[in-house]
C-alpha cells in the first residue's frame, strides 16, 4: 500500500469574493440614508476562483502573477488573517510566519518607536526587541535617523527599516515571503538577498511572491502563477516563468 505523502499546506478550491460598493457615500449622511433607504448597490469582486494546490515540507513554492491576481489575498487565507468564502486551507498556523514590510508603521511616530510597533505587530516581545534593537538599527543601516518620524524618511529606509524589523528573529516551519525581496539600493538588496537566502534555504517551506522573474527562478522549487483570480500554471519555476513572460509579453505587445 502506498504510503500517504503529508503536506505542510492544503489548499482545496478556495474562493474569496469582496463586496464592492457601486457607488462611493461622499459623506456619512448620505451613507445612512442610502442604508436607511435600502438603496446600496454592490457589485462582487471575485478576487479568487477555485484555488487548490498543495505544498511539501521543505518546498520553496514560487507564486507570480500580474498586479491584482490575488498573490497577497491567497497568502493573507493561508496565514489566517483572511477566511476564505468557500474552500479550506489546512496547516498549522502556529508554524507560519507572513514576512510583509511596513506593515503597522506610524508615520507620526519615530523609527525607533515604530521598531517596537511594528515588532509587537509580528510577535517580537519587548524583551526580544531590547535585545535586538541594535541589530536592527544597524542591519537598515539608519545609525544617527532613530529619532526622526517615519513621514521624513524616503521609501527606500522605510522599506529598509521595515525589512530589518520582519528578519530580525528566528523563523518558524513555514515562511511565507510576500514581495520583501526587492529592498533599497542594489548595495542593500544584495545584502537582504543573503538574508533571505539564508532564510529560504534553512529547511522551512517557504511560499514566495515577486514580482522579479530572477528572483522565483533563482530561489524556487516549483512555482504557480495566479492571474485574474485563476491558477493557470503549476509545475516547474522555468516553464512557468516562460508561460508568464509569454503572457506578459503579449500584453504589452
């Protein structure tokens, strides 16, 4: 009898529909009337249709994919923080842990109180964050900017800042990477390269987004390509990657 392959992820004919107001209340008056009067229009977004696939213990699944094909939503349902509208996702979610940059960042407060903002946000505990604050201060390489609020700083030492906060710690069996990649100057990207790879290639099963073909090609195992909602390849990085860039190409054609 063959034995059963067991599987760090399931994934079985998920769906994830939004609803869209047709027509935006420019106050909150005219929102309670219309609710008052029963006459709100929504239109559904199905963001998306019928996903299923599976990932192994240890798997680098690559995910690629046009703005707006549903990466970020399907990896939000796998890390819990979004319920599907039908289907299921199996796996353990104590295990996983999603790598996004800036999120929960203030931008009224400084950087230094954004590092134990946002870290709490993650699940750093203020003792790890004591311990590691100068790690990460010199890992986004923003010595002597601590004290300045997040709304002076340029994109590239936010997102720097952001990423030295998201791989401060050690990770758990399943790291999910949505766009963290593509971090600051080529010097700094270089150095986030490492990171990550070290990360990626430490036996967790990693899901990883890009919008850098290089980037899947270079990292993953097996890739799959969402577009519209839809799963329209699974299998090997390079023929996905070439059926996408075929795509691509033709759009912009």
């Amino acid at each position: 009898m063959e034995e059963k392959q067991e599987y760090n992820i399931v994934v079985e004919h998920v769906c994830m529909d939004f609803k869209m107001e047709k027509e935006r209340s420019d106050s909150l008056k005219e929102r309670i009337i219309r609710g008052l009067q029963g006459s709100h229009e929504y239109s559904i977004l199905h963001a998306l249709k019928n996903i299923s696939f599976r990932v192994s213990p240890g798997e680098v699944l690559g995910i690629v994919g046009s703005n707006g094909s549903g990466k970020s939503t399907l990896l939000r349902i796998i890390a819990g923080a979004l319920k599907p509208s039908s289907g299921r996702v199996a796996a353990d979610r104590k295990k996983i842990q999603l790598l996004t940059l800036g999120t929960g960042f203030d931008r009224e407060l400084t950087a230094k109180e954004n590092v134990y903002l946002n870290g709490s946000l993650i699940g750093y505990s203020r003792k790890f964050l004591d311990e590691h604050y100068e790690q990460i201060v010199a890992f986004a390489e923003l010595n002597g900017f601590m004290n300045e609020k997040i709304k002076n700083f340029s994109s590239g030492m936010t997102a720097r800042l952001g990423f030295a906060i998201a791989t401060a710690g050690d990770f758990k069996d399943i790291l999910i990477l949505d766009e963290v990649l593509s971090v600051g100057d080529m010097a700094f990207r270089k150095k986030s390269g490492r990171r990550i790879h070290e990360l990626i290639h430490g036996g967790a099963t990693v899901l990883l987004v890009s919008h850098s073909i290089d980037t899947i090609l270079s990292h993953a195992s097996r890739a799959i390509w969402l577009e519209k909602g839809e799963l329209k390849a699974d299998g090997s990085p390079d023929q996905v990657c070439r059926d996408y860039r075929i795509y691509m190409n033709g759009r912009s054609a």
